[in-house]
C-alpha cells in the first residue's frame, strides 16, 4: 500500500507541479511549488487505494509543499498515521 501511495502522488506531482526556473528572483520564489489547495485533488487517488475517505484538513500541510519529495514523504506519513488510527 505504501507503494501505491507513493505512486500515486508522484504520478500526481508531475501532472500537476507548477514549473518554477531556479534562477527566479520573483513573487514565484515566495510560493510553494504545490498549494495546499492543489494538492487535495491528489486524495482522489489515494482515497482509492486505502479505501475510504480522508479529511484534507488532517491530511494535507497547510501551506503546501516545496519539493516532490516534500509532498510524496509528508503526505505518505500523514495518510498512513490517520488510517492506522481510523481502521
């Protein structure tokens, strides 16, 4: 399952990321590579491989994420943590 997860958002990342130039000295800079709010389109995936339904507000970082990486460890941990407890 954890595979799956993994999968599963790193397909989403790189359907969804915002391509940002690393030489960028504008507003860009100041602004997470994945929202939060994009980032909860990604539980669509993932609530079908765990089987139920997760709450993007306990599941998704405020804020958003950084990096691929980011997105893909933080929100594997998050989804995993609440399965465990609501299983």
């Amino acid at each position: 399952m954890v595979r799956q997860i993994r999968e599963a958002l790193k397909s989403f990342w790189d359907e969804q990321s915002i391509s940002v130039d690393g030489s960028s000295t504008s507003i860009d800079d100041l602004v997470a590579a994945m929202d939060s709010m994009t980032a909860v389109e990604a539980l669509i995936a993932v609530e079908k491989i765990v089987g139920m339904e997760l709450p993007s507000g306990q599941v998704i970082r405020r804020g958003g994420y950084n990096d691929q990486e980011h997105f893909i460890s933080d929100l594997t941990t998050r989804v995993l943590t609440y399965v465990e407890e609501h299983s």
